[in-house]
C-alpha cells in the first residue's frame, strides 16, 4: 500500500511537472513601437528588419500597402502598420524600421515606428484580448503581455498577412477583369470607329 501511495504522488508530481513547463515554456518575441503603441510578434516569423528605403509605389492598392522593395533581388511588398492599424499617417524617420517577416504562405515587410528589443514570453504571462461585447473581434491582436516597458499587444500576423494578400489578388482580379472586357468583340469595334 505504502508503494501504491509513493507511485501514486510520483505521477502527481510528474504530471505537475509537465504543466508547470508548459506554463512556463517560453518563446523569443520581437518587441517594437508603432503610434506609441508596444506591440510584439514571434521572433520566428522575423526574417530580417532593415532600416526604410525608397518606396516602389503600385497603384490600385489599399492605402496602407505602401509598394514593394528590392530587398537584395527579391521584391517584398510593404505595409505600413500604422495605418493598418487605422491610425493617422506620419512622415518617417531615421527610426523607421521596416520589419520583414515571413509565415508560410508569404514573406512581407511590415513598416514601424521603431523596433526595440528581443524578449522572453512565457505562455502564462498572455492574457486574452478582453471582448467588448459578443459581436466585438480584437481584429490583428492575439493576446496581451505586460512586460517591464508596460502592456504588449501580440500580433495575428497570418491575419494580417491574409487580408493583405486578398486585397492583391482582389486588384489583380480587377486588371483581369478590365483587360477582358477590353477585348470582348463590341469593345474591340468601338475601338476601331474612335
């Protein structure tokens, strides 16, 4: 019996072992400013972050979609965070970062205020975005962490990064679309009159 009771508090102590590390597992985030605002993301989504650089700028796209760079051969679509976010408009600085992040259906360059350090989080210090009501969704945000600098937001970069590549498939559907109604017979024929 006096067996049965030690294996007994042996699996109780294992099992509480495996929760509390868990609890405790903690994972590298990138911490960096945007409006004033701190915010973080899993610092395995971040590929690089380079200071800003000129802009190409295409057309037909949200506002918050700034162009693409050329990022040593390859061309990585900006976004500015700031206005995803739907804050107002600033012109940038020497702080002005973009962040190039990755997941696994694209790569893309997310433009900051600044970007402040690398840190610690373990999953018991995020807290859930509090609801404001049931029909109210916390949109980019996944949790909130309250680190020494104050509370941390902790970006959704899939969401993020899904809508931002709905809204380019949505304007390259448009070109599509105008390009055949351009060559549709009727179109082609008043062409040829004007």
């Amino acid at each position: 019996m006096v067996k049965n009771m030690k294996n007994n508090i042996q699996d109780i102590f294992a099992k509480m072992d495996k929760s509390s590390q868990e609890n405790f597992q903690t994972e590298k985030y990138l911490t960096l400013y945007t409006a004033g605002q701190l915010f973080a993301i899993r610092s395995s989504n971040v590929v690089e972050i380079v200071r800003i650089q000129p802009i190409t700028f295409l057309p037909k796209l949200p506002p918050y979609v700034k162009g693409v760079i050329n990022l040593r051969g390859k061309i990585v679509p900006l976004i500015d965070l700031r206005l995803k976010l739907g804050k107002p408009e600033i012109p940038y600085t020497d702080q002005t970062s973009i962040v190039v992040v990755q997941t696994e259906e694209m790569s893309i360059g997310l433009i900051v205020d600044g970007v402040d350090d690398v840190t610690d989080i373990s999953q018991n210090q995020i807290n859930e975005t509090p609801t404001l009501g049931r029909d109210t969704e916390n949109g980019f945000v996944t949790g909130i962490v309250t680190l020494e600098k104050g509370a941390a937001m902790l970006l959704d970069l899939p969401k993020i990064l899904k809508e931002d590549a709905d809204s380019a498939r949505d304007a390259g559907k448009e070109k599509d679309e105008k390009k055949e109604r351009a060559e549709l017979p009727e179109n082609r024929e008043n062409k040829k009159e004007a």
